[in-house]
C-alpha cells in the first residue's frame, strides 16, 4: 500500500472514530430528551385532565367525565387511560392502537424506549374522587428519534465524504514531490533519466529532492560518457577520422564476412584524381575538404546493405549486397556524378577526374583477387572518354538472376497471391544456451527455384514497395501463433520502405491493438540506418510498437557509424551486433571496442546478441566480452543438436 493511501485511511479511520463517538453522544443526548419529554407531556396532561374531571365525578356525571376523557386522550401519545372511581370501583378504560409510522423495525427492536405510567388521585376538597392512571405510548419518540437519527447519519456521511475529498487533494499536493521522486527514482532503476526534480516549499523534502537531482545528474553523465567512450573507441578502430565513413580496417572485414557467404552483388571503387592533386598541391588543408564534402554526399547512398569505406587518399569503395547489375550501374553512375562536383568547372567542358570502376562477385574471389579485378576495372574506366566507368564480370555463372526491379517486385505479387513464401528460422540464445527468440527468413519457392529474400527486397526498397511484403509476413505469422498457446517469441524484419509509408504504420497500430494475445510471442526488428536516415518516422513506429505492449530490437547495430546516442531515448529491447565487430576476436583494439559497445547497451539494460557466432569457441570468447546473446551455426549445435 502506498504512504498516501496509507495516510489518507488513518485519517479517514481517526475521522470516522470521532464521527462516531460525536455521533453516539448526539444520539443518548436526543434520546434522554425525547423520554424526559415524554415525561413532562405525561405529567401536564394528568394534572390539567385531572382538574377538568373532578366538577364532573363530584356531581356523578360520568357521561360528562368519559367525554373529556375521550376528548383530551384521542391523540396517539398515550397508550392506555384508566379511571377507577373510588365509591363504586366503577372503571373507564380506554386502549390505544401503538402504530409507528415511517420507522423500520430492526431500530425499533435495537433501540428501547419505555413506556411511562403516572397515576394520581382526584379530588374533590378532602373528599378523594377517583384513581387517574395514564400510560404514554413511545411512538413519537420512535418517530423523532429516527428523524434526528437519519439526519446526524446523513450529515456524518457528508462529512467524512467532504473531509475525505479535502484530505486526498491536501494529502496529494503535500506527497507530490515525493511521487516525482518515486517516479523518476522508477526511471532511474531502469537506467532512463528525467529532468530534474523542482525543489518542493517541504523543508525536509529540500534536502532529498537536492540530493536526488545531484545523483541523477551524476549518474546520466556517466552513462553518457561511457556511450562517448564506446563512440570514440569505435571510431579509432573502424572509421576513417577525414571523411567519417569506414576505414580500410572495416572493410577488410566486410569483405571476409561477404565473400565467405556465397556473395551476390558486387562492388565499386572510385578514384578521385581532384583530391589526389589537392593533397600534392595544398597537403591537408586543401585535401581533407575535398574528402569531407565528397564523403557527405556518398553517405546520401547509405543502405542496410551497403558499406562505404575510404580505402586511402583518394580511393572510395562502396559494397553493394544482393544488387544486380544495373542498379550497380546506377550507383557507379551517381557517385560519378557526385565526385564531378569537385571540380571547378563553370563551362562543364573540362574532363572528368575520376573514374569508377564496378566488379560483379564471384563465389570464387578472394580479398585479394577482387580488389586486384577492382584496380583493373578501374583502368578500364579511365579509357572511357565519355564515361570513365567501367563494370567488369569476373564469372558467367550469376548468383542474380538478371532481372530487373519491376520484374522482382510482379514475382512477389505472385508470391503473395499464391502462397509462395516460405519461412526458415534461426535461434538466438543466451550464455546458458537458453533460446530468447528465433529470427525469421522468407523466401520465395516458385518451381525448383527459390529466392532468398536479400535477393529480391533490395528491389522492393528502390520501388517504396516493402509495405506489402511486411504486411503478408505479419499476416501470416500472426494467424500461425495464435492457434499456439505457448511457443519460443519470433522476431519479424521491418523493412525501411514500410517505416517510411504512414499507411503502413497505421496498419500496424491496427493490427497490434486487435491482436494482444501476440505480445509475448512477436518481436519486431528494424535496421539501424532508419535510425539514421528516417529517425522521425522511426520514433513513431517505435512508440506505437512500445504503447501496445510489444518489444522491437535494433540490427546491424553499428554498421553505419553513428552516435550510440539514440539507444537511451528509444530504448530497444535488444540489438543484433554488426557482424564486423564480432569478427576478429583476436585483435586487442577491436575487442575493447566490442567490449565498450557492449557494455554501454547492457548498462542500459538492452540485450546484445552477436550474429554468425560460427563456433563454440567464438561463443566463449564474446562472453568475455560481455555480449549476452548469440545467433548463428552455434545455436544449431548447442541448441538443435541436442
């Protein structure tokens, strides 16, 4: 029980003790005076009935007698009259009904009042007449004492209803700094800091709510500075300090990860000869903002798929996932025309200096041979006089089919009509091996061929038409678990197209308002470079998705080298780790980055799951590293080959 209900029933308890003791005081007074009352109206009507009866019975006129009798006692406040005549014993008796009206009887059987007999002799001189006995009848004291009684009952009750109203908003306003203590010491416990407190006008609150403030100050900019630190440290290790996109380092690592897994797509490098000279010219002061400027606009092409890095002075690659042919000929194009602006050149009659030039993967490439295919490619492009670009396919064998995007996007809509999505599932479990939930994957099977999503989604995003492939994903894995009643949570991918579409987003709000059975059982995932490019759109959903009761989580966490920033304001339930930073566990500077990327998350209370843990091995060592989750081939071994 809270202290103020606590205090607000003590009192109200005081209250009604000495409501009830006034109320109990009040009710004796009454009825003492209604029965001395009674007594009084007793006596008085004796004595006057007593003179009017005598002239009557000393001249034996009992007709005369028996009328003032009927006379003065035909009223309900007496029960029973009786005259007995001293000379002849003759009697007049005369029985009243004992009707009490508008009274219940459990208070007339709860609350005695006796009935009064007086009885005096009449006379006339010496000469003793007759016997007078009068018995009252209690009815109008019933009668009062009920009325007295239901309006102290009623003026009690509004009493302690108005007292109690009174001490709930007294009682409220004085513990009002202490609720905004309790309530932002709640905020606190879940490492979420608020403003700070207003000093109260309660002197011993002063000194608390002072005191709360410093801690909590103290506490955010300690959580802040290991965020900077873990920023910082991450920087030094993967990202270029010129241009702000990833180093060599980064990249290398990019390629390993991408090359070991049956790679689609390709890669672009750039050369621009406009820095290049800068640099020789003018050294850093005329180079690095070249560098800068021309970074800005290539970070305009940033995707979930996408990594680009500076490979040195003046050489940019960019690597595009699952991207066919064509749109990586789009992307050479842009970045072309991106670093054309460097020039000086009002006229646009002077030749490009730079040239561009794109490899389509291989299963077969290594590191060192693709970026030896990208040099030559490169050259090539710089024999085009037109357009220095230059695209070089290494095998015949395509890993994309060579279709476009319109052509991916009517093979979904035939997939969506026809129920030609399917769904595989990979475990993420903790250090103890126990399962915290499985991400889902679709495909499309259509014949003997499948597609895997990474293979047509990129399309679907160029087209704005993710919406419709998450709705029927949501669909139908909502209508799957809810004919189960206990099953492991499942993690959907939103894509970024659906986070941009508002339609969407309503659909969705809909969707999880009708359905709260789910909550325990759906996770929704979305890439971080919507925290980046659409954060607007991205809080909203993320409330919507926190208001209804469901968790969300962040992947490829840090692949686009933002600030960490966002996570205290958003606050994911989890996020899955960039694989690059998971990668190499052997070198000393990039575990402490794992290590301080990590520990920020988890002082904040946001599980960090590594993806592609391979071996148990690696398990081990991100452990050590304070990573809390892992997805990959070792939850098969662990979990699957049990």
């Amino acid at each position: 029980m809270t202290l103020y209900r606590q205090l607000l029933l003590w009192m109200l308890v005081v209250l009604f003790l000495l409501t009830s003791a006034v109320f109990a005081i009040q009710f004796n007074t009454t009825k003492s005076y209604l029965i001395e009352q009674q007594s009084t109206e007793l006596n008085n009507v004796v004595s006057s009935v007593g003179f009017a009866l005598s002239p009557y019975l000393k001249e034996k006129d009992f007709i005369a007698a028996e009328s003032v009798i009927n006379a003065t006692f035909d009223s309900g406040y007496y029960s029973q009259v009786k005259l007995t005549l001293l000379d002849s014993e003759k009697e007049i008796i005369r029985h009243y009904p004992h009707i009490i009206k508008n009274v219940p009887n459990w208070f007339t059987s709860l609350i005695h009042i006796e009935a009064i007999t007086q009885t005096r002799t009449l006379t006339s001189g010496w000469l003793q007449l007759a016997n007078l006995t009068v018995t009252s009848s209690p009815a109008s004291a019933y009668v009062q004492l009920w009325k007295a009684t239901t309006q102290l009952v009623l003026g009690f009750l509004a009493c302690l209803l108005l007292t109690a109203i009174v001490l709930s908003l007294v009682l409220n306003k004085v513990l009002k700094p202490l609720k905004q203590i309790q309530k932002s010491a709640q905020e606190m416990a879940r490492n979420h800091f608020t403003a700070s407190l207003p000093i109260p006008h309660t002197r011993e609150l002063v000194d608390v709510v002072t005191a709360f403030n410093s801690m909590n100050i103290q506490l955010q900019q300690h959580f802040e500075q290991q965020a900077q630190e873990a920023d910082t440290l991450r920087i030094r290790a993967y990202q270029d300090p010129v241009s702000s996109l990833a180093n060599r380092s980064y990249l290398m690592t990019k390629l390993n990860s991408w090359l070991v897994n049956k790679p689609s797509g390709g890669i672009i490098l750039l050369k621009s000869d406009a820095i290049e000279d800068n640099y020789q010219q003018g050294g850093y002061e005329l180079g690095d903002p070249l560098v800068l400027k021309l970074a800005d606009r290539l970070k305009e092409l940033s995707a979930d798929d996408i990594t680009i890095a500076r490979l040195n002075q003046s050489e940019f690659m960019l690597i595009a996932q699952n991207v066919p042919k064509d749109d990586l000929l789009d992307i050479g194009r842009t970045m072309l025309y991106m670093a054309s602006e460097l020039n000086s050149d009002p006229l646009g009659i002077a030749p490009l200096q730079a040239a561009v030039g794109i490899v389509m993967c291989s299963e077969t490439l290594t590191i060192t041979a693709l970026l030896a295919h990208a040099d030559n490619a490169l050259n090539k492009a710089r024999q085009q006089i037109k357009e220095p670009l230059a695209l070089l396919e290494i095998s015949e064998q395509k890993t994309i089919p060579a279709i476009g995007k319109q052509q991916w996007n009517a093979l979904v809509d035939e997939a969506i009509a026809n129920n030609l999505i399917h769904f595989t599932f990979q475990k993420a479990i903790d250090a103890n091996n126990t399962i915290i939930h499985k991400e889902m994957f679709a495909y499309i099977k259509k014949g003997q061929q499948r597609f895997n999503a990474g293979q047509f989604l990129s399309a679907l995003e160029k087209l704005n038409d993710g919406a419709k492939f998450d709705r029927y994903i949501i669909e139908t894995i909502f209508h799957k678990f809810t004919k189960k009643t206990k099953s492991v949570p499942v993690a959907i991918n939103i894509t970024q197209s659906s986070i941009n579409d508002t339609g969407f987003i309503r659909w969705l709000n809909t969707k999880l308002l009708s359905c709260p059975q789910m909550r325990q059982h759906i996770l929704f995932e979305l890439p971080e470079i919507c925290f980046i490019k659409n954060i607007d759109n991205t809080i909203l959903l993320c409330e919507i998705i926190r208001q209804n009761g469901f968790q969300f989580g962040i992947d490829n966490y840090g692949h686009n080298f933002s600030s960490t920033g966002y996570l205290n304001k958003l606050r994911p339930s989890y996020v899955k780790l960039d694989f690059a930073y998971t990668s190499q566990l052997d070198d000393q500077v990039k575990t402490d980055v794992l290590e301080s990327i990590t520990r920020s998350a988890n002082n904040l209370s946001v599980l960090t799951i590594a993806s592609r843990v391979e071996t148990i091995e690696q398990k081990q060592k991100l452990t050590l590293l304070k990573v809390q989750g892992f997805q990959g081939y070792v939850t098969a071994q662990l979990v699957d080959g049990k």
